[in-house]
C-alpha cells in the first residue's frame, strides 16, 4: 500500500514537472515555447485537420461585408473565421461574424420555405420555385392595380403608393443602387428604404 501511494506521488510529482512550465524554464527551456505545453495539449490536434474542403464566403450580419473562409466536413460546415486575404476585414471578425458557424449550425435555422395561408393556424412547407412565382405575381397584381401614370391635374409620374421596400443592414451600396433602380425605375415604387447606418 505504501510502495502504490510513493508511486502515485511520484507519479504526480513528475507529471508536474511535465507539465507546468516553471520547471521546464528553471532548466533552461524557453519560456514562449513551454508556457502552455503539456501531456494533454501535445496530443491535441486542430479541428481544421479534419477539414475536407475550405470555402469562402461573406459574413451575413452586416453590411461591412468581411471575408469568411468556412471549412467543411462531410458536406457540413466545422469551423469559420475570417479571411486573411479580405482587405475588408484581413482575417478578423467581429463577436457577430464569429458567430456564424453557431447560426449555421443551430437546429432553430429555418431552412424551407414556410406559408401561412390567410386565417390559418398552420404554417406549410412549400418550394422555393411556388413561392417565388408566388410573390413575383402578388408584386405585379399590386403594381398593376395602384400603378398611377399621372396625377389629376395632368402632369406624368409613373409610380405606385401600393408597394414599398426595406433593405437589411446586411446589403451594401451596390446592392441598394440596383434596387433603387429596380424597384424605383423599374416599378415604380416611391417608398424605398434600408434601415442600415453603416
């Protein structure tokens, strides 16, 4: 009993020395490459390893609009963080942008396209291609009906009070000049928005 209580002390004792990094320096060893060294931490490997394949893509939260590199196993993404060769963000992200892969990841995303009919209780699932179709006729039927070529006392205006358009902090000043001229030349819309203050 008393050799098997040495040997665990002698055992702790020399996992200590293997461990903390004061010894180690004591004898010589240099601080910036013992200081966090340990038995568990050389058996460590990074998780990127397991990567099978590294894209890149841009942050969803704003309209900063960093580089992303997002690596992926199996189809499914593992680890995200910013891209060194973005002159945007030069490898940083923000507390948001590293939050991107728990967003990608979480169980509440919703990832199909969700309709409630009017009055119901009950949201359906419906494809992409039926719900697109779908709103671009509600956009022209509404066009259509409130679409006002002239003012009463004659002069020409071409433009309708019955649709209206709020952009997302995430779309930047070339995707708000295209819709600008979408939907202010090509609609005819008077009440186009965006709610970001970059």
């Amino acid at each position: 009993m008393a050799k098997r209580i040495r040997k665990g002390i002698g055992a702790r004792v020399a996992g200590f020395l293997h461990d903390w990094s004061i010894p180690r320096q004591i004898a010589g060893e240099s601080v910036m490459s013992t200081a966090a060294r340990s038995r568990t931490s050389e058996t460590l490997r990074p998780r990127l390893e397991e990567a099978d394949r590294v894209g890149t893509g841009i942050c969803p939260f704003c309209a900063v609009g960093c580089g992303q590199l997002i690596y992926a196993k199996q189809g499914r993404p593992i680890h995200v963080e910013g891209d060194p060769r973005s002159p945007v963000n030069q490898g940083t992200l923000c507390p948001k942008g590293a939050g991107t892969l728990g967003m990608l990841l979480s169980p509440e995303r919703v990832s199909t396209v969700l309709y409630r009919a009017p009055r119901a209780t009950e949201w359906e699932v419906k494809p992409l291609d039926w719900a697109m179709e779908r709103i671009a006729q509600r956009t022209k039927r509404a066009r259509d009906e409130t679409f006002a070529e002239t003012l009463p006392d004659g002069r020409r205006v071409n433009h309708t009070l019955g649709l209206g358009s709020l952009g997302g902090a995430t779309m930047d000043n070339e995707e708000n000049y295209l819709i600008k001229k979408l939907f202010g030349g090509g609609l005819g819309m008077l009440n186009i928005e965006n709610q970001a203050r970059i």
